[in-house]
C-alpha cells in the first residue's frame, strides 16, 4: 500500500447558479493536502465550509471544476480505486424495503463476494455495528441513529483501505457516538486509514492522527490536534474541596466555588507554592490539569476571522 | 454485467415490494366484468371486444407504469440520495442506468405477462376452446412490450436532466407524438412549402414510431401479423431504445449529484 492514501492536488469546485446559470459559486478552492496511509484524518469546518463537497469530489458524486485526487495512487476517475474504499453518505438513506441483511448483501455483490462469503460478512459486520437483533427490520422502521449504524455497515463490509466518513456521528446518541468512535478506532488497529468530517471538536481531538480545518471553502490549516492549537500550556487548573473548619490558603481570593468546590487557575510557576498551601489547609486536591487552547477556540477564531474578512470584502464593495 | 444485473434484480424486488404488480388486480376486474357484460350485450364480436379492451388496459397500464416509475428510476435515487452509497462502489453510472432500465423492463414483462394469461382467461369464458388465430394475441402483447420498453428509455433519459414532472411531461409528449409520426411523414398539405415538408420528414424520422406497434386492430380479428413486422419492430425498438440510453448515459456520467 502507498505511504500516502489520500493525496488532493489544487482541487476546486464552482457552482453556477442564477436564471441563466451564468454567475458561479466557488464551494472549494484549491485544495491541496494529503492523508498518510494509517492515519485517522479529521476533516474540520463549519456547515457549508466545503467538506462534504469535498469528500463528494473524493467519491466522483460530483465533479471537479479543477484540480486531481488520487486514493491509494489511483485517480479518482478510476471506478476500481472503489473497491479498496468505503463511504458513509452524510445523513444516509438507504432503500427502505429492504432489511439491513439484504441492504448489506446488495452492496457486498457489487465487490464480487461469493454469496457463502457474503452470508458470513452480513452477519460479522451487523454484529460490528450492533444491528444483529434488527437485521430482518425493514429499513423503513429504522430510527436515524440505526441507518447511521447501516450506513456505517456498509461501509466497512468489503474490508476496505480507506474508510471515508462524512459526519459519522451525526443523529447519534451519546452511546452511538461512543460505538462510533469505537469503530473508527478499531478500523486504525486493524491499519485502515480513516477520512472523515466532523464539526464536533471533541470527537476529532480524542481520535484524529492529524486534522485539516477547512473554513469558506480554503484550508486554513493541517496538522496534529496539538500542532493545531499549540502546544504550550496557558497555565495551570486545580481544583480541590475544602473543609469549613479549616485555615483558608490565601490562593482562595483567586478561586471560583461551584457547589462544594474551588477551582483556580494560575502560572505553572507558582503551582508547587500553591499546592504548599493547599496541603497545610488541609485541602483535598481533586484535580490538578494543564489549561491548553482547545481545537475548539482555534477554530472559532479561524470561523471569526473569516467572516470578518468576508464582511471587509462586503463593505468594501458597496 | 454483473452491476447491471444486480441492480435490475434489486429494481425488479423493490417494484414488487412496493407492489407495483396490484395493478394485476385492477385488470383481472377489468376483464372479468368485460367477460361478464360482453357475453350479454355483443351477439357475435364478443371475441373481439373482449382482445380490443384487453390489449388496450394492458397498454395503457404498461405506459402508465413505464412512464410514472421509469421517471422515478433515476429522480428518485437522486432525491432520496440513496444513490450516494451504490456510486461509491466500483460501479460505473452507465451500469446503474442499464440494470435500472433492465429492472423496469423485467417488472414490466412479467406484468405484461401476467395480463395476457387473464386476457386469455376472459377470452376462454366467452369461446372455448381457443382457436389457432387466437395466439396471435401474443405477438400483439409482445409488441406492446417492446413499446413499454422504449417508453422506459425515453422517461429515463428525460429524467436525467430535468425535474420529474417536466420528465412525465415530455415522455407523454414525445409518446403522443409519436403515434403520430407516420401521419407527419406522409402529410401532403397544399398550404406547405417543400422547406416545411422536409422538416416535417426529418421530424418524423427522429420521433419513435410508437404506432409501428400497434397490431391491436389485426388480431382482433384474428388476422396474423407479418414476422418481418416483428423483426422490423424488434430490431427498430432495441436500436432506438440504445441510441436514447447512450445519451442518457452520457448525460447522467457527468451529472453533479446535489
């Protein structure tokens, strides 16, 4: 297998729109970048920034106006790279008269499988994704978080590569989200490489190799959840109880009370003082945490500064 | 091939499934009552009311079903985005539109089929037993299928590139015009230029010739269709229907999906 799974060159993608279809909509704009073979790939932005599209663009559901993909150093035009990839549809919908054994054994022809091989697959993965006790449901009567499961099932039924996924945790609830996440890790163990697209931060900091943050349809930037928003620690957070007979430290001026508990937050250079005093006050210490820029205020300051750029654009053309 | 077949076998489950063929029922009403009411009113032509009417419902149901389902072939998937998953799999568009198409056509056959058994059922209850001029029913259901199928490309290739309704519209139009194309072939009118004429000629040669199918009026009276007939229309129906999926083809291979 290559070293690099997903390589995107320059690609970009207009829409025309207007009466006459005469005016374009530039949805992405050369995009350039690259996902190692192994690796799980977050692809972050907010609604409309360009992810699906460009993961449409990556399945040949849509067309580039420019620019090349290659998967697994095929081209994209290439239908038989799709015999080594995987795709969940964003929300999928499925063919609603079918049962998810069937909806699995039909896209499982599509790769040649021998129907013993077939049979054996259908049964393993709908146990994979916990659909083994609905697999003679109709489609029809699943709820949004069991086509989510059946999208997902389908996906992973051929053993593919790489696994594409555009918003896997969409209509989840928590206990989906988490047999979600289970999955896309189990795909990297197994040596899988893994795209896919979220807007929950959270999910991409406790999975993701490396991200990529698409924001207005331009890549705003690649690298590791720590690359991403530093690595150096603003400070330090502990949080600790305190008994109401006991001498109050004087670091307590500083502290935020929820409930029981105090919470402050100081230099990394004044901890071991801090603790000093914690332990001579007889405080029981409940926590003690490094504070770091989450990938979250990264990208709301990538989303602010877009906007703000658009709306400079905007006024300047008035 | 095998995409192809997969997907027509998957079209075929999915019409059964939505229970396309409860139309059968409809029919065999239809023809029970006809059976039932022509053996009372028409003294001696009961024979031929009875084909007429038959090979008229099963026409008019088959195009009612190509046109209406073979529009929702292709809109339908793209709407409710259940193609997204099947195109991510090495599967060519074209593949998709022929095992579709192929799919239609299957429903349709063994709905056509299922029709004549019962056209034969009614015809049996009015005369039995069955005369030898009686089977040539069967190339008048066989011409009407070939027909449905033609209807099927053309709703396929409409719907896509434009809205189902408008697709609906233009099947039925080009449909209707079609009957009318050798009229407009052989039109001699007084008031037209030769230029308009020509036209006129070109026009009638691109339109389907769907009147070129229509051997309703011959078994109805037991008459038998010429077999160079039948092939003229085979071989014409499968090239007209392969040139209209080529450009359905090309058209839908470079289509953006929403």
């Amino acid at each position: 297998m290559p070293s690099v799974a997903i390589e995107i060159e320059n690609l970009s993608k207009e829409y025309p729109f207007g009466f006459l279809h005469l005016r374009k909509r530039r949805s992405l704009e050369n995009l350039t970048m690259q996902v190692q073979a192994g690796d799980v790939f977050g692809f972050l932005g907010p609604n409309g920034a360009g992810k699906s599209t460009t993961i449409k663009l990556l399945m040949r559901l849509i067309f580039p106006t420019s620019g090349t993909a290659r998967i697994l150093g095929k081209s994209i035009e290439d239908v038989s790279m799709h015999q080594d990839i995987g795709y969940l549809p964003e929300q999928p919908y499925f063919y609603d008269y079918l049962t998810a054994a069937e909806l699995l054994d039909y896209f499982a022809r599509f790769h040649g499988l021998r129907e013993s091989d077939r049979r054996e697959r259908v049964q393993r993965i709908l146990k994979r994704v916990g659909l083994d006790t609905a697999k003679k449901i109709q489609l029809r009567k699943y709820s949004k978080g069991m086509l989510q499961r059946a999208g997902l099932a389908q996906a992973i039924l051929h053993d593919p590569q790489v696994v594409v996924l555009d918003e896997p945790m969409s209509g989840l609830d928590p206990l989906g989200r988490r047999e979600v996440r289970d999955i896309i890790l189990g795909l990297k163990k197994e040596g899988r490489t893994v795209l896919f697209s979220t807007h929950i931060l959270s999910d991409a900091e406790m999975l993701c190799d490396r991200v990529g943050v698409i924001v207005g349809g331009k890549l705003r930037g690649v690298g590791t959840p720590g690359e991403m928003v530093g690595i150096q620690t603003q400070g330090m957070e502990i949080l600790f109880e305190l008994d109401g007979s006991a001498k109050k430290p004087a670091l307590l001026e500083k502290a935020a009370k929820t409930g029981e508990r105090y919470r402050v937050q100081l230099p990394e250079a004044e901890l071991y003082n801090a603790l000093d005093q914690l332990k001579e006050a007889g405080a029981r210490i409940l926590s003690v945490a490094q504070i770091k820029p989450t990938l979250e205020e990264f990208f709301m300051n990538l989303v602010d500064a877009d906007r703000a750029q658009a709306n400079a654009v905007e006024v300047s053309g008035r | 091939m095998r995409n192809v077949w997969v997907v027509a076998t998957n079209t075929f489950r999915e019409a059964v499934r939505d229970r396309v063929l409860y139309n059968l029922v409809f029919f065999a009403l239809l023809m029970m009552g006809a059976a039932i009411l022509v053996g009372q009113i028409s003294i001696g032509i009961e024979e031929s009311v009875i084909v007429s009417l038959g090979l008229s419902a099963i026409s008019v149901i088959g195009i009612f079903i190509a046109v209406f389902i073979g529009v929702g072939l292709v809109s339908k998937e793209m709407d409710k985005r259940t193609l997204y998953a099947l195109l991510a799999k090495p599967v060519q568009r074209w593949e998709f539109l022929l095992g579709k198409f192929g799919g239609l056509v299957m429903t349709l056959t063994v709905n056509t089929a299922a029709m004549a058994v019962g056209l034969y059922a009614a015809l049996w209850t009015v005369k039995h037993p069955l005369e030898r001029s009686d089977w040539y029913l069967l190339v008048a259901v066989y011409l009407i299928l070939l027909k449905l199928a033609l209807i099927v490309a053309l709703a396929m290739l409409f719907s896509c590139f434009t809205t189902p309704f408008l697709a609906i519209l233009f099947t039925l139009g080009l449909y209707f015009a079609g009957l009318f194309a050798e009229d407009l072939r052989t039109m001699q009118a007084i008031s037209l230029t030769p230029e308009t004429m020509k036209l006129f000629r070109g026009i009638s040669y691109l339109l389907p010739n769907f009147e070129n199918f229509n051997v309703m009026g011959v078994v109805a009276h037991g008459r038998s269709v010429p077999a160079t007939l039948v092939w003229q229309d085979t071989g014409y129906a499968i090239l007209y229907a392969a040139i209209v999926l080529a450009g359905a083809a090309m058209i839908f291979s470079r289509r953006n999906l929403k």
